[in-house]
C-alpha cells in the first residue's frame, strides 16, 4: 500500500502527517475515529478529523496536562479526568501514590475502547486500580460531586465537538462547585496563536470563579501552530508554582514535565498576556 | 487563480499552507528564492523550499533571537548579525538606542533584495543610519574583527543550505575571538524535536567555548513542529536572565519578548534537558 498524507488543516495553515496504513476508521455515537499507523511518528489518533495525538509526542500534553494541577494542589486525594478516553491524562496521574480516588468521565465508550485496541501504551492508563470509568456526559457528572475532588482536569476535543459543553462559563462554575477547598482544575485550552478568542474567554471565565488562573502552554508538534495551552485555576494564591517538590524517582521517570517548566509554562509571550489583561 | 497550499516536510511530518498566489520564484548564486502570498498568514518567504518566515508570526522569531542577546548583555555597543537577509533581526536591534555599530553579513544579495521589493514591514530593518550591509561569507568575515563585537546573532538557514558552515565548531571559535570580554552570541539553533542531533551538537560545541550557555525555545507555529530554539552563550554567569531591565516603552511595543519569556525560554522539557548532560 502506497504511502499518504493525512492534513488537518484550519485557516489557511496545517499540520500534515505521512501515513503507511489506516488501522481503524468508523463512526461511533459522538464522532469519527480513526487510526492510521504514520511512517515516523508511531500510531495517531483522530477524532472527526482533528489529531488527538500521535506517539510521537503525546508525552509533552500527557505529562503537562495532569503534573502541573497534580503538582499545584498540596496534597491532591480524588481526581476527576473529564474527557481523556485515550487514557493518557490517568497514565500520568497514575504515578502519584498520593491520590486515593481517581474517577474519569468520558462521554465515548468507543474513545476509550479504540485506546485500549490500538493504543497499550497509552491506555495503560486504565489499569490502575484506583480508576473508576464513568461513561457520560461531563458537564452533567460533575454536578453529583458537590465538594468532593481535589484536582479536575478537562481533556477535551475542540470547542465544536462533543467537547463543547466543557468550553462553557457554567461548566466552569459546576467544576468550582465540585472541588473541596484549596482544589486545582487544569482543561485543555487551545492555542493562542490559532484560536485566541477561545484562550481569552477561558482565561477570564476562569478568572471570575477562582482566585488563581494561569495559562501554562505546552509544546506539542502535532497540534496546529505546536503549541497548546493548559488554563489552571484554584484558590491558592500562586498556581502557577508546584506546591511541593517532584520526588527525583519520579522526574527521572518524565520526558516533559519538571519543576522549572512548571513554572515557565506560565510565562506567556507579550501578545497572549495582553489576552488576559 | 485557485488557491493551492505549499507544504514543507521532513521526517514524515510537516507544515502546509494556503497560498493565493506566486509573487517570486528565482534562482540566486546560493538558493531558490519563493515568495508566496497566503490566504491568512501574509506574504510568505521559501529559501529552497524551506519556509523563512510568514508575516504572521515572524515577530515570534525576531524578536526573541533579537532580544535575548542583547538584553543578556551589559551594555552592547557594536553589534553584528550573521545571515539574516531579511532585515527582521535588524528591525529588532534598532529598537536598542546603546547600539551604535550594526554590521551584517548576509551571503546572498538576492535575499536582501527580495525582502525590500515583499516584504517593506521585515527589511524596514535597513532603514536604520547605524547599519552598514556587507555582502560575504560570514563564517569568513567574522575572522576580520577580532575582538570588535559585543553581541553576534546568527539568524540562518538550516545546515542543508549556504549557512552549512555557521553550524560547524570553527565558527563558534571564530565568533569568540571577535567577541570583546562580556560578549554574548545568540544562533538559531532548530528544534529539539526535529533535529536533537543538532540542538546537542550546538549546545557541547558553545560549552566548549564559552563560559555560560543556554537553549532559549521559541513558539514559531510555521516552523516545523511550531518551535524553534536559540543558543546563547557568553562569559557571564547566568546567560539565561536579562542584564538589565527592559524599559517600558520597548516592553509596550513588543509582542513576544519581555523579560518573564526571556527566563522561561530557558526552562527546557526534561527530553530536551537530557540533550545537554
């Protein structure tokens, strides 16, 4: 079979991919999945043709997007993932001993199945055996869980998805409303090179309901533009600084996440802090 | 005329973008030279096929391989910017009311002569009375000014093109000796994602020569992977924070750079940190 190229491409600019097979392609309830084996950058995963991630460099989101709310909170117990089906955002949270519940919402029971077919090292995730699965919608779990998760994090599609609920001021004040105190929310926030408006209303949504917000970007080739943001929010007074430090065992384990770019993540080029002014 | 989209890739991976028209296509003594105008990212430069810069996020670019150095330095009087033909760098510097000697050497006249017919808002950079333009092999030229310089930039192509010999260990030995003490030199340096190989090499050979070094990443979205790095090095001893403070009338004009993102640039992910041990 003769090589192609997949493009995921918006506003006049994109990624492209270069595939030697299409491993899986079908329509679940919610969305187009497909997975195609890449010449360079291992499997890749589509959701209504949007990259969720590749092999290649799903560590550089993975790691950012559960480290740096786990590493924000104290002394995190119970976790809710919102979205994140592939497993990866559980794998990552997976190496904190520390939290005691770890309880994930997605809307896609086919997500998470294609994860665990054509995935296993992503979708490990699953095999821990603090993870409880909930199959539903999460801007409709998280209003049963008044006060009960220490950290939240959102690993959403776009805004145009299934995902959008989770792009919404309301979703915001549910995820408030579910957390004990001191608690620390991460979601997946968009690339302020491509999508700004979607950043700045992130920001200042976040900004109404928490003391705290920051906008932490991650660098991620396969997204468009490279780059995505995570927007972490809680009530302390500095989220944007780990609250205690990574056990060497662990940051010996981590491609991506360390206690510098924790912090550095946060400081944002001039035109995306004039977003959030 | 339709609409086609110009894609660069490499390692099975790449950027595509939408293009309205075909402004310039040349052949100089050194490279092919394209100029393309896009449907959402202004005009757009090709030097033999690989994207140089969109008038979109050229800035991104220029500003941080501009700033770093200069704002690392003391106090730079005379400045010299090795390739950089566009003008972008120089447009950057001039920002610096100290400098008062601001040489390049560019190895292709062609290039210089492009960005002024295309691209007016990049090679406004030559406007500026402290420049004198010389047309020369750089890694030639540098041999000419021993301890003249305060501050080297090297904004070239990749090592595929003419500028094979900026990347070699010669030229970093070069560029020390036409350093005055207190120097500080800045290259573009790739992206640790795409080419690892060269980010280490750059980052053992300035070690090698310099007292302090450090790898700055930038969020260039049509830049392969959407980032690119620079390497700094010089004879302070913390080359990765500003000498000094950015006076707020340069801040308020500045879109990328500001003394936070000079810091943070620096923070690197542990994949990338390992390149250096």
């Amino acid at each position: 079979m003769a090589d192609f190229w997949v493009t995921e491409a918006m506003n006049g600019f994109g990624m492209t991919v270069q595939v030697t097979e299409e491993l899986c392609s079908k329509r679940s309830e919610f969305q187009k999945i497909d997975v195609y084996q890449t010449s360079k950058l291992g499997r890749m995963l589509l959701l209504d043709g949007i990259i969720q991630l590749t092999e290649f460099d799903e560590f550089a989101y993975h790691e950012m997007l559960a480290h740096i709310p786990l590493f924000a909170h104290e002394n995190p117990k119970r976790l809710l993932v919102v979205g994140g089906g592939d497993g990866g955002v559980l794998r990552e949270a997976g190496k904190h001993p520390e939290l005691e519940v770890m309880d994930i919402c997605e809307i896609d029971a086919e997500v998470i199945e294609t994860a665990k077919k054509f995935f296993p090292n992503v979708s490990c995730g699953y095999d821990d055996p603090r993870v409880a699965v909930h199959i539903a919608d999460g801007s409709e779990f998280i209003k049963d869980r008044p006060g009960y998760y220490d950290v939240i994090i959102v690993d959403s599609t776009d805004p145009g998805g299934p995902g959008a609920p989770l792009f919404g001021e309301q979703f915001y004040r549910d995820m408030k409303k579910a957390l004990r105190p001191g608690g620390v929310i991460a979601t997946q926030a968009e690339s302020p090179y491509l999508l700004p408006d979607i950043v700045q209303r992130l920001y200042k949504v976040s900004e109404q309901v928490f003391r705290s917000v920051g906008y932490a970007s991650i660098l991620v080739p396969t997204y468009p533009t490279g780059t995505i943001g995570a927007c972490v929010a809680g009530d302390r007074d500095d989220i944007a600084s780990p609250a205690r430090p990574v056990p060497p065992e662990l940051a010996a384990k981590l491609r991506y996440y360390n206690s510098k770019i924790h912090e550095a993540a946060f400081a944002n080029p001039s035109f995306v802090k004039r977003l959030f002014d």
